[in-house]
C-alpha cells in the first residue's frame, strides 16, 4: 500500500494540487486524517483515499465553464414562452 502527498495526490487525481486543497478546505471531498511530521501538519493519501476522491469529482461542478452552461440554461428557459 503507497502513501502519497497532497501534491502526488493530486497528480494522481489529474487535479492541481491548490485544487485538492481548496476542495478539502470547502468540505466537498473527504480528506484523511493530519500528522504533525516534525513543524508541519500533512496529509498522508492511501490509494484507498485517492478512490474515493475520485468518486466525488464527477459530482463536484463549480468552474467557469459549469457557471456559464448555468447562464445559458437559464436564459434560455426565460426566452421560452
């Protein structure tokens, strides 16, 4: 079993790595549990952790492009008699 870091992590995922971290910090993915490792607190990612991000990015629809589409469905509905 491999462990990872946030960073590897992400790579892994195909995400960037302030991406992981900013939907950790919004609580839209699950995140495993903090080490302190000497000063610094990090995250230790099994390959078991990266699946189950990996279960919640398709769901996870928050970007520019996904905003957008949202615009046009609703304008388009609006225009609609």
């Amino acid at each position: 079993m491999d462990s990872y870091s946030t960073r590897a992590a992400a790579k892994v995922l195909g995400i960037h790595f302030v991406t992981l971290q900013r939907y950790i910090a919004a609580n839209k993915i699950p995140a495993p549990k903090s080490k302190r490792v000497g000063g610094s607190i990090v995250r230790e990612w099994t390959d078991k952790d990266i699946e189950r991000v990996r279960k919640f990015l398709p769901k996870i629809e928050n970007g520019r492009k996904t905003r957008y589409q949202k615009e046009r469905q609703q304008t388009k509905k609006k225009q609609k008699p």
